[in-house]
C-alpha cells in the first residue's frame, strides 16, 4: 500500500527525533558551535524569564504534547510566540514559522489554518514547533524592515537561550515562512551570525545561525531597488512602475526614511546591504528549500510583484553560484523536485 502524504512526512520526519549529537561535519566549525549546548552549561532561565503557561492547543496534537501561548520574547505587545513541545528524553528540534502579510499585516495564529499537517507531522516525529508575531511596520515607519527582522532575530535567540527549560538542541533549528515570513527566514538564514558577544543582554548573546530555511513565495531581496534588474529584467519594469504599484511611501517605510532622495544616502545604502539576501548568500549559509506558487506574469498589482517566482528563481540562481545547496520548486518556471519541504528539513536535520 502506497503511503499517504501525511503518514509519508511523518514517517520521513520521525528521523529527525533524538539524532542531535552531532552537526554535520561542513558546520562544525560554523558560528553556530556558540550557541551548542556542548560548548559549556546553558545560561540561568532566570537572567531573561521565560514565563510559560501551559493550555489547551488550537487544534489536535499527539498525547503528551504540551502548548504555551503569547510566550513574551521582548518588551513589545507584539513580540510573543507560540510553543507545542514534545514530550522527550533528550532534546529536540525546534522547527520555526514566521508568518507573512508584508510587514504590515498577519498573525502568528495562521498557522493553525495553514500549516495544521506540518505542524502535526513536526510534533508526531518529537520535535518543537513555535509561531512567531513580531513588531510590524507603521505607514509612515522611522525604523524600517529591520524593526521585524529583528524581532524574529531576537525571537529565534531567546529559544535558543531557554533551551535547557524547553528541552531545545540548539544545533538542529530551522525556519520557515511565507511572504514576508519567508523573507525574514531566508534573511536569518544568509546573514552572517548576529550573536553578540559582548552584549549585557544574555539573549543577545545566542548565535542567529539556522541548520535549514524554507521560502514560500518569498522576497529575494529586500533591496528592492534590485529589483527591476534581479528579478524583473525580462520585463523591463523600472522602479518608477514599481513605486507606483505599491506607492511610494512604502518603498520608503522599508527603509525609514521620509523622502526618494534618501534612498541613495551612504546610510541608506548601507541600510538596504544588511537586507539584501541575495547578496549576503554563501556557501556557508543554511540550505535552503524554495517553493512559490505565483505567477510568470508582468508585475501589475502587488501581488504579483511581492511573490513573483522569479524571487524565488533568483535566490535559486545565487545558491547555484556561491555553492550552497537548493531545492526548488517552481511551477510556472518548469523547475520541480521530489523532495517536499518537509523531507527536506527531517534531511537537513539528521544528517
């Protein structure tokens, strides 16, 4: 009898329970050893509380399965997450999602409308699951795309920090996302390690380094002043059209500044190189799973501008060119793979 989806991602995904002794050998030397458990003793739960309580969850998990919501990871309102952990002897993986809606809108909450298999399939084979909220961008916006970036930063690095209290291996995390979720998770993945050393603040010191990403019809850069060559050059779509698709001010809301002219400041410049994915891809960087269903068309709404395949082609593109690993799927670009998102992570995890 063939297998049905579910059962398969269960059965694929169950390798990934008790397997987390070792990185495999092209991360041993990664930054991620700073946040490894064998590196020293975990750091007090008591220097940033984690404070849990333990309910009914939105849908239904495997027996034993514990669920704690609004989880507070900063000071924000918004800043919280979601948790299912499994009961284990040892600890577990933790699989991330980041929630989409263009920094401007979503919630945390629908993954239990969107992702219900994966997170069953996750918690079936002993591994953590969390959903994540994070600050999101005004109209008019001082600080910029970073201000949610850096939440989901913040958020993965307090995981990381409670570990011993939430049973976490440190070494087998990964995240996914759609949309800006997508984005968010593909920027945690290429940026180099963003752990503070010297930091007073014990979270700020947990590595930001990921063992896998997924991207769901994702951006592939947030200099979006790329665009028009990157991803859109068979269109010959100017960033004159693209401004006047989304309007103007939320081009500029990205970065936090007020005016066009701004955009091409130093500090600018140098705002939109810390989000540029693309460009911080290499070959050291988590592998990375890409899907999008979108549209091969001319970009003439935002839709199709934001989630366009040739986003997710291009980060398929810079994988291929720095050596890091990718598997793609892209319907409307004849690019396909057997290899669904979540065998993918229950590989990248056991290896």
């Amino acid at each position: 009898m063939k297998p049905t989806p579910s059962l398969r991602l269960t059965l694929v995904f169950s390798l990934l329970a008790g397997c987390g002794d070792a990185l495999p050998a092209s991360l041993d030397a990664s930054p991620l050893d700073a946040g490894r458990a064998d590196t020293g003793p975990p750091p007090p739960d008591d220097a940033f509380p984690l404070e849990l309580a333990f309910t009914d969850p939105p849908l239904s998990v495997p027996a034993g399965v514990r669920f704690a919501a609004d989880v507070a990871y900063d000071t924000h309102p918004e800043t919280a997450f979601d948790v299912f952990l499994p009961e284990a002897s040892a600890p577990t993986a933790l699989v991330i999602f980041i929630h989409g809606g263009g920094f401007t809108g979503g919630d945390k909450a629908v993954a239990y409308r969107d992702r219900t298999a994966d997170i069953r399939a996750v918690l079936q084979s002993g591994a953590a699951f969390a959903t994540l909220n994070y600050r999101l961008l005004d109209p008019v916006d001082a600080e910029g795309v970073l201000k949610p970036l850096g939440d989901s930063r913040r958020a993965l690095q307090f995981l990381r920090y409670h570990r011993a209290a939430l049973n976490l291996d440190p070494a087998r995390v990964v995240a996914y996302g759609g949309s800006a979720g997508a984005g968010t998770a593909l920027w945690l993945g290429a940026h180099p390690d963003m752990a503070d050393p010297s930091s007073t603040d014990p979270v700020a010191r947990e590595s930001t380094r990921l063992r896998a990403v997924a991207i769901l019809g994702s951006q592939s850069t947030y200099d979006v002043l790329d665009w028009p060559e990157v991803v859109f050059g068979e269109y010959g779509l100017s960033v004159d059209e693209m401004a006047a698709i989304t309007g103007e001010q939320r081009i500029l809301s990205f970065y936090g500044v007020g005016a066009w002219d701004d955009l091409e400041s130093d500090a600018t410049r140098a705002y939109r190189a810390e989000v540029d994915m693309l460009e911080l891809l290499d070959g050291s960087d988590a592998p990375v799973w890409i899907g999008s269903s979108g549209r091969a068309v001319r970009p003439e709404d935002t839709g199709v501008l934001f989630h366009h395949p040739n986003h997710g082609n291009a980060v398929r593109l810079r994988c291929q060119a720095v050596g890091l690993e990718e598997v793609s799927t892209l319907p409307a670009l004849g690019i396909a793979s057997d290899e669904d998102m979540l065998s993918f992570f229950a590989r990248q995890l056991r290896d």
